[in-house]
C-alpha cells in the first residue's frame, strides 16, 4: 500500500486507488502518512484534527476515525496502536522522494524525484509541513539545475531556471546559477541583462542593491572570466534553540572568534564563553548558534543548566536524559547509569553534525559527560567561571566577554528607544556601565515614559547609586541592584511581595497556581500581580500559562527577601503545594497505589482542579522538573519527610510513563532524607518505591527492597504498606518461579488489607493472588478471584486496574478453551488501557490477542497484534512483555512457515527471559523454540528445549504450562512409526490438561498420543481429540478428523 502526499492526498493498493472521504479522516491519514513510522501523539493528532478547542472525548472520537480509517483502508495493520497514540506503517512518496535526492543524487534520480510531485502538497497538513515540503521540492529543482549546467546541458537549465526565479524573484542565488547557466552556454549578453533584471527587482520590492554574490559574478562575467561553480544547497537544519535576542548589537569580533574556533576540523570543537553576569554570554551564544544553522545541518541542542542560579544547578545524568528526549529517544528507553547515558547520547550524535550549546555552566565536571564524541559536532558553553581546564583537557577556545563599548550602548539604546535618544545615550550607557542586560532593563523602564518621566528617572540613577563596573571578584549582583531597585519601587507592595516571595522557587519556572500558593491568593490575583511583575520586567511568560525568573532576579529577589520567617513559611507553602497537587494528580492515574496519608495543606494554599486522568497527566508533565527540583531542594534543605512523600506519591505516575531516571533520583532522595531522620517508616515507604522501580527489569533488587520494606519497617508500618509490600513480594516470587512462595505471600497480604486495610487494597491483592493460582494451573480458583477482583475495581472507578483483572480473565478464558470470551475480555482491556494510556497493559493484552487469533487460526491478525505487543512492550521498557510477545510470535511464525524469523524471535524472547530471571517467559521462549526448531529439521535442539521448558515448569511449579511443555516433548520424539517415551509425555499431558480444565491443550495432547501410539488405540485418541476441541469450536478439531480419516478401517 501507498500513500501519496505530493499532491491530492491518494492511498494507493494493487494500483488502485482506496478511496478515504471522509474530511477528518483524511486530515488524520495525511499526519499519520507524513510521519510514517514514527508515533504521532494522541494529543498532536487531536491538535490537527480539532485546534485548540476539542471536543469533549476527542480521545475516544479520535479512536473511532482511525478504527473507521483501518476499515476504508482494508488493512487494520497498517495504523499500529502505540504507547501514547499511532504508528502508519507503509510506503510513501514523500519517503521515495526523500530517499532519491539524498547523498548526492544525480540527474536521473531527481528527475524520478521531481518526477513524484503531482501537485500542491496534500490538504490536512500543517502550513509548516507544506513549506518544508515545498522547500526540499525547491532544493532538488535548484540541484538539477546545476547538474545540467556542469554537464553541459544548457538548453533545459536556463528554461527551468526563469521559471524559478519568477516564482522566486528575491532569491539571488538563483538569479546567480541563471547568470552561470547563460554564460556557459555562450550567452554572455543575455547573464549581464538577467543582472539587471535582478538589481531592478531588488530594488524595487526590497530598496536594495544586489548582493556581493551577484556584484563578484558580474564583474567576472564583465570580464570574460568563467565564474566558479555554484554552490551546493545547503540542508534545511532543525533548532531546539530560544529566539536570538531582539535588537542585538556590536560583538562581531567576538563572532568571528567563535565562527573560527568552530570551523570544521579533525575534532569535535569547545569554545567557551566566561564573563560577569549579566555580561551578555546567553545572547552571543545563541546570536553564534543561529548564524552557524548551515555548518550544523543536523540540529542544535540548548540546556541551561544553571549553574550559578538559586536552585540547584542541572545534573550531567539530568541534562543528558533531556538531550536523549529532544533527540527523540522515548523517556522509558533512557537507561539509568550515568555511563550508559553518555555512551546513548553519543551513539545517537554519531555521523551527525550537531551543535550543542551548554548555557550557564558551573564546572567542567558538570558539562563534560554533555559533549559529543563525533568530529561533526561542536559544544559552545557560557560560564562565569573560565573553565580554563578546559583548554589542556579538551583543546577548548576561551572567549573572555566584556560589557559593550560606548558605541554598542549608544546603538542599542537608540535602537530600542529611537533617534531622539542621541542626547542621553552616553549618560545612560555610563549609569548602567555599559552593562547589556542593565541597559535592558533601563530601557525597558523607559519604554513608555514621556520625556520628562525619562529625565526624573535618569536623575534617580544619578543620585550616587548608579551602576558600578563589574570585577570579576565582586559580587556581580551588586552591580545591577540600582536598576533592579528602579523597577521593584513602582511595584504594589502585593507585587512586591510576591517578587521576592518567588525567590523559594526550586524549579526553572512555575505557574499563577503556584505563585498563589506563595503569597497565599487566589489563582486570579496571582495572575494579575505576575503581569505587574512583566511590565516591570521582573518575569516573564512563558509557554502553557507558565513564567520565568531570570537568574539574577532570583538573586535580587532573595536579597530582597530579609525576613526570615516570611520566606520560611513561603518556601514550605510552597512545597506543600507540589507535593498536595502531585498526590492529586496521581489520585486521578492510579487510585489504587498505597501512597500514604499527608499533613494538611496549610490556610491560603489550593491545589489546582484536576477533575479527570488527562487533566491530571497533563499537569504532572508539566511540573514533572519542577517536581524533581522540589525533591531536590528538600533533600538539601528540608523538611526532609517532603521528599519520600513526593517520591512515594509519584512512583505510579513515573513507573506509567517510563520516567526511570527522575523516578529513581526521587527514590534515593527520599531514602537519604528517610536515613538521615531515623525514620524507619519513611525507610520502608523508599524500599517499596525501590523495589517497584526494578521490579520489571532486576527481580533480585526489587525482591531485596520489598523484603526491606519489611524488616525495616518493622511493626510500626501501616497495613496498607505492609500489604502492599506482602504483595509485590507476592508478584516477584511468581515470576521468578517460586510459586509457593509467591502465594503464600499474597496470602499474608489478603488476611492484612482483608482485616485491615481499604477495599482497593484487598481488589489488587485479591487480583495478585489469582494470577499465582493461575500459573499455578488451578484456573477455577484464578477465575473466581479475578472476578472479584474485577468487580471491585470497577466498583472503585480503578481505571489501570480494572483493565488488568479483566485482561487476566482473557488469559484465563483463553486457558480453559473459550476464545470467544478471551476476545471479548481482551477488547474490554484494550479500551481501558489505550484511554488511560497504560503501556504495559497495552503489551500484555495484545499478546492476549494474538495468542487467541492464533488458536482460531488467523494467523495473519495473530502476527499483527503480537507486533503490536512487541512494539508497545518496547516503547514503555517493559521487558517481560516483551519477552512473553516474541515468544507468542515465533510461535506464529512457525506456523506460517517462516521458520528463520522463529528462531531469530524465539531466542530473542530466552535471551530477555534469562537476563530477568522470569522463569515463566523462560518456559514459553522455550516451547516456542522447540517447535521452531521441529520445523527447521533439528529435532535434537528441539528436544532439548523442550525438557528444558519441562525442567523449569516442575522446578517452578507453573501447573499452568506442565501439559503444554509434555506436549511439545512428545511432538518432537514421535516419529512416523510411534515413540514410547512421546506416548508417555503425551499421556501425561491429556492427564494434567483434564485435571486443569485446559481443552485446547487436552486436545492437541489427544493428537500427539494418537501419532506416538501409531496403533489401534490411535483412532480413539483422535476421536477424543475431535470431541473435545469441536466442543470449543476450535480449528484442532478439523486436524483430528483428517487424521482419523487417513486412518485404515482395521486401524479404526
């Protein structure tokens, strides 16, 4: 199938076109097409189709549009369900197109380039995307030019050439390869007029005279001399940079020394820029960043790290699991170890050219795990201190910044305030030394004053506390507090107040909700007093309703803040709101983790109203740094209960969207503030939230911090938590195999919340407890406890766990035979999930799926949803779905004949097992292989898998699987003329099925006896064999009537 967007959207298949009407879902197929094979974000295609204003229940309408887009497609395959939205597989002419001009094409691959566009790009994307499109379209058009002229092929260049530069009159490099093109081909005269035709164009529509480009080719054409060959275009680049500063000024030998030390060289390059604050680093570094967009095709990257800020300054592992984020690693995909990060961060720079802009570093131990390690790539850093180091170290440039010369004040002033301020430019400059941010925001005092205002307001600056000049040993805030004081002293004393209130603000920015929390007002008020500030400028807005406080603002605001009492109490208000507002965010995700009971918040303190779970992720992604930031100032300055509160309070949230890194950061912070205060509770509370964290990836540790969690707590932990920790303990001993273990701590945790604790404990324990005895093989009892547990979970609105107690009813029905139920439950799981965008439980229900389409012989849907739980199970870092996923998809694909992949899924699925200790997904990878291996010929290495499934099934107790794994060891030693030893396995196999309740295994058991027998009993196992699986309705029942029909009348 293709999908077609250069021109009239058009799909494509079997060179017919698929018609797809309907207008939002062609908005919808036009976004998904363009990104083929990239997620798309629920929320981003909700954007497209609707704008700012949704719908209420975009969510499920957006489900419903790409349900129905499937079916106008005829190939629900082709959009994938992801972790946070949607994936198109399948071929598009935008990818072709790409594919042919890159590395250097040559005519004949542009012309079939060229050759794709139809037209206008499709409807239903966005202007930028059009643009991007129509821009690379340019390129390759510009690019054929040249080859034509290099290649002597005047005749079709100079046609295309005045097409393109009539649609594109102001682009001078055009006018310059027409100018070459008329030359080459003997047309001297004609180059000279097309010169003029540009000069006039110019300066008509722009009052500009060409540029050097042009006047040099002129000359040389003038002069009969053979202009050089053009250049070739230069990639489009991709920012993550902030807007260069308006109204920039001077400083063009400070980027020319940067432009050098940067120019491309054997090495990745460093040029550091050191100066006072306030000096003006941040503005060249990005004035330098944005004029080296053509050296750096591949991107730039921007963090302030804060190094010299009233929070704490950004750590290497911080700031590298961002890098990995812009440079669109999924957060569940960021390892946690400080060398993997780094070693991930330079894998994904390598062969890129890239520059990397650090802004507001403190030290060299701070930035230089944040360096790239590929020659394409270049690091620009800003610091007060010199990071002279540097220089032996790393080879790095050290550009020493000053203030602005006289003449840079003067054109600046001027600049922003007009002409007429030429009389007053040299006195303001000397007030303010010259100091570029200081003359900012003197001008922006200044901006609306009347003349006299502005003579009033010069002579406050004259009055003895005018600007003094910056020494590097000086207290440089000092220096800029005249100009600080002018702008703070036409504040309300409200403003006032909460300008120096928002000193205690940890994070990089906050919102009204938070700045209200600090001055004890309501949201509105907060608002107001925050646009008084921005007038002043002492904040500023930002994106989604939030604002900034400059660096040294910050500082001048806790200078500003003397009472002690009064920033004590701001500061813990403050806390206390993050963590209130966290625990009610995540009260909206998951309602049924523990999370502990919180002091009162105090008089005058609201958390915002976070009515559902998309309200709630929504704000929790928003103050996700700021969160951390909290913890991270509460662990160096208290209270210390703050941080295992927030860590505990987050660990759904965090555990849900793959947040490793910060999860685990919260984690230890909260264990040191717990050790330090002798708490044992809060000990247990952090070996829990310890335990969970690896509880998927390291069932050791995780089993070493639940069993903590107890012995550390001791008596004196709450049920809930005791309970909690019994349980997990429950799940971790289930899925390294030690199933008695496992149910008798699930036991424990049932009598404790039974007694004890809230209903929501007593559903998840209760579901815990069932998925033992299911793996255990008493699946009557599983059931019995999984339909409690569900009915529960919905009584108590639990959304995540609602949807995996059904999903564990799915298993179960699948388990005793009844597909039409396990779909049924499996599609009631899958809603559940994808609304409240639960990753793992996505992975797990679609290999539910799969297994089920498998048995029903639909192969084709199996082997989709199993990709799809491969894919899910990846993206959320989960790796014992993905181990239980691959296993079910090399099952599949032996049964459709594509043995090699099998293979390659099967030990894929072992090694992931093996690695986390899940003997369960041991068991399956292991049965998978041993039919893979079957099909390929290989029937030791069949056997051998098999009795190694069987070996870890007896040793684990996983009654679940005992007659599977019998099964596949009797398939692969039955041979034409019967085996003893497969009878044995066999017959064991039928026993335990019947005893399990498990028909399709009896059956398939049935089959296997039958050719192992290869006698006269044979014809009773198959007639066995198809009552029994014709009483589910299960396609095994047809195997056994053909085999029974190949069976001699004496035989029967």
């Amino acid at each position: 199938m293709e999908f077609r967007l250069l021109g009239p959207l058009q799909v494509v298949r079997d060179n017919a076109e698929v018609p797809v009407n309907a207008a939002k879902q062609r908005v919808l197929l036009a976004a998904l097409a363009l990104h083929a094979g990239r997620l798309l974000p629920a929320d981003e295609l909700i954007d497209r189709i609707w704008g700012p204003t949704p719908p209420a229940g975009a969510r499920n309408t957006l489900r419903t549009y790409v349900m129905r887009l499937r079916k106008a497609l005829g190939d629900a395959s082709v959009i994938e369900t992801m972790l946070d939205g949607y994936r198109l597989t399948g071929d598009t002419d935008v990818q072709r197109f790409n594919s042919l001009i890159a590395d250097s094409p040559d005519l004949t691959r542009l012309d079939e380039a060229l050759a794709l566009w139809r037209g206008a790009p499709a409807d239903g994307l966005l202007p930028a995307e059009v643009q991007t499109l129509a821009d690379r379209r340019l390129e390759a058009l510009i690019r054929r030019c040249e080859l034509a002229v290099e290649q002597g092929r005047h005749d079709e260049a100079v046609p295309a050439l005045r097409d393109l530069v009539a649609q594109h009159p102001l682009r001078e490099n055009l006018w310059a390869l027409l100018m070459r093109a008329l030359h080459a081909a003997g047309r001297r005269a004609e180059a000279l007029t097309a010169y003029d035709e540009a000069r006039a164009i110019l300066s008509d529509q722009l009052g500009i005279d060409p540029g050097s480009l042009l006047q040099s080719l002129r000359a040389e054409l003038a002069g009969g001399v053979n202009p050089a060959e053009p250049p070739t275009p230069r990639p489009r680049p991709v920012f993550q940079l902030p807007p260069a500063v308006g109204n920039f000024v001077g400083r063009a030998p400070e980027l020319d020394r940067i432009r050098t030390a940067l120019m491309p060289g054997p090495a990745m390059r460093i040029m550091t820029i050191s100066g006072p604050p306030g000096v003006g680093k941040t503005a060249l570094a990005v004035r330098a960043a944005h004029m080296l967009r053509d050296q750096f095709p591949d991107g730039q990257l921007f963090i302030n790290l804060r190094g010299h800020a009233q929070s704490s300054p950004v750590r290497a592992v911080d700031a590298l699991a961002r890098f990995l984020r812009a440079l669109g690693v999924k957060p569940e995909d960021i390892p946690i170890d400080e060398d993997e990060l780094t070693a991930r961060y330079r894998t994904e720079l390598a062969d890129r050219r890239v520059l990397v802009v650090l802004d507001n570093a403190v030290s060299l131990h701070q930035v230089q795990r944040l360096f790239p390690g590929s020659a394409g790539c270049a690091v620009v850093i800003t610091s007060r201190n010199q990071l002279r180091s540097l220089v032996a170290s790393h080879g790095a440039a050290i550009l020493l910044l000053n203030v602005f010369t006289a003449t840079e004040s003067a054109e600046l002033i001027e600049r922003s305030l007009g002409p007429q301020t030429e009389r007053l430019s040299a006195t303001l400059g000397q007030l303010c030394s010259h100091l570029p941010l200081a003359l900012r925001l003197a001008i922006a005092n200044m901006a609306n004053m009347t003349a006299r205002e502005i003579e009033s307001y010069l002579a406050e600056l004259m009055r003895g506390r005018q600007l003094t000049s910056l020494d590097i040993a000086d207290d440089h805030a000092l220096a800029l507090r005249t100009t600080f004081d002018l702008s703070y002293q036409v504040l309300t004393p409200a403003a006032q107040r909460l300008f120096r209130l928002l000193a205690a603000v940890p994070g990089p920015d906050f919102t009204a909700d938070a700045a209200a929390a600090l001055v004890e007002v309501d949201a509105a008020e907060a608002h107001r007093l925050l646009a008084e500030l921005q007038v002043a400028s002492l904040t500023q807005s930002a994106a989604g309703g939030r604002w900034q406080l400059h660096d040294l603002l910050k500082l001048y605001a806790q200078e500003l803040l003397v009472d002690a009492a009064e920033a004590e109490a701001a500061r813990l208000r403050l806390l206390a709101w993050y963590l209130h507002s966290a625990d009610a965010a995540v009260a909206q995700l998951t309602p049924h983790m523990v999370r502990g009971a919180l002091e009162p918040l105090p008089d005058g303190v609201t958390v915002p109203a976070l009515p559902d779970a998309r309200t709630a992720l929504h704000w929790l992604g928003a103050e996700h740094q700021n969160l951390v930031a909290a913890a991270v100032h509460a662990d160096e300055n208290g209270p210390r209960e703050f941080c295992w509160q927030l860590a505990n309070a987050l660990r759904g949230y965090l555990r849900s969207r793959g947040h490793r890194v910060d999860w685990l950061t919260l984690s230890e912070a909260g264990m040191r503030a717990a050790v330090a205060a002798g708490n044992t509770v809060a000990q247990a509370v952090m070996h829990n939230c310890l335990g969970t964290i690896y509880e998927i990836t390291d069932n050791d540790r995780s089993i070493h911090h639940f069993t903590q969690a107890l012995a550390v707590g001791g008596d004196d932990i709450e049920p809930d938590l005791r309970a909690a920790a019994l349980n997990n303990l429950g799940t971790q001993y289930k899925e390294i195999g030690r199933l008695d273990d496992s149910i008798a701590h699930y036991e424990r945790a049932l009598a404790i919340a039974t007694q004890f604790c809230t209903p929501t404990v007593v559903a998840i324990v209760v579901g815990g407890l069932g998925t033992a005895l299911l793996m255990a093989g008493r699946l009557t009892a599983a059931r019995e406890q999984f339909e409690r547990a569900a009915q529960d979970c919905f009584a108590l609105k639990l959304n995540e766990s609602s949807g995996i107690q059904v999903g564990n009813l799915a298993i179960t029905a699948l388990e005793m035979g009844d597909t039409g139920t396990c779909l049924d439950h499996a599609a009631t799981a899958h809603e559940i999930f994808e609304r409240h965008e639960y990753g793992y439980g996505l992975a797990g229900v679609f290999t539910v799926i799969a297994s089920a389409r498998y048995e029903l012989g639909d192969l084709a849907e199996a082997a989709a949803a199993a990709e799809n739980a491969v894919e899910l199970a990846r993206s959320a870092n989960a790796d014992r779905y993905e181990s239980d996923a691959l296993a079910v998809l090399s099952t599949i694909s032996t049964r459709r004949g594509n043995v090699p992949a099998a293979l390659d899924q099967g030990r894929h699925a072992l090694k992931i097992a093996v690695d986390i200790r899940q003997a369960r997904a041991e068991i399956e990878a292991c049965l998978a292989l041993a039919q893979a291996h079957q099909a390929d010929g290989d029937l030791p290495a069949a056997q051998e898998h098999a009795r190694r499934a069987l070996r870890t099934t007896n040793q684990a107790g996983i009654g679940q699987r005992e007659a599977r794994c019998h099964t596949v060891l009797a398939m692969t030693l039955v041979e034409h003329n019967g085996s003893p030893e497969a009878a044995v396995h066999a017959e064991q196999a039928v026993r335990i099925a019947r005893a399990h309740g498990q028909p399709i295994d009896e059956g398939r058991a049935l089959i296997v006896l039958a050719k192992a027998y290869a006698d006269h009993r044979s014809a009773d196992c198959l007639r066995q064999a198809e009552t029994v699986l014709d009483r589910i309705a299960h396609p095994g029942a047809a195997e056994a009537r053909e085999l029974l029909t190949g069976i001699s009348p004496r035989g029967r």
